[in-house]
C-alpha cells in the first residue's frame, strides 16, 4: 500500500541519517546480521510484527536520545529526538490500521 511504502522510504532516510552522523563523527559504520524476518501468515500477523519492531525502535531511540543528552552531544540530541518523534507517528498510524482492521473483521 501507499502507506507502507511511505513508511519504509522513510526508515531508509532514518539509516541513511544515522550512518551519516556516524561518519561525521569519526566511527565507521558496521553491519551486523539482520535478525530473521517475521513476515507472519496474514495481513494480521504482518501488523503486529510490524508494531513490535515500531516498539523496539522508539526504546532504542529513547535511550539514544538520553544518552547523547548525558554526553551533552546537541546534534545527535536533536537527530535521536526527530527520529523518535516519527517512530512514534509510525507507531499512533499502525495503531489506527490494526483498531480499524479488528472493527472490520
């Protein structure tokens, strides 16, 4: 859908965001192995494997963004913080789709 896309052009962004604040700040970015895709059965299982990721996503920026506030790094603050806003949109949007769907189904 439209909406999912959208979605993942934007995770993108988030990556692309965060290996360049790596790379200003002298670190190389390293990759590690992607833990194994739950695409679930159906559309239902898909969704809330997708919030579960929404979920952990805003914890790892939460702290991110308490940690570069300890070490008193503005810019990476306010990178954690603008991406931990949209996570939490991402999360109120997939919120809204899965109350929709269990109103309908």
């Amino acid at each position: 859908s439209k909406g999912l896309r959208h979605e993942a052009t934007e995770e993108l962004a988030h990556a692309e965001l965060l290996m360049e604040r790596l790379i200003l700040m002298g670190v190389s970015p390293a990759a590690q192995p992607l833990s194994v895709a739950r695409l679930g059965r159906n559309a239902d299982e898909l969704l809330l494997a997708n919030r579960g990721l929404e979920l952990e996503a805003i914890r790892i920026y939460k702290e991110a963004l308490l940690h570069a506030n300890r070490v008193r790094d503005t810019e990476t603050a306010s990178l954690m913080a603008s991406i931990l806003d949209e996570e939490k949109q991402h999360l109120v949007q997939l919120d809204a789709v899965i109350q929709g769907k269990s109103r309908s189904g």
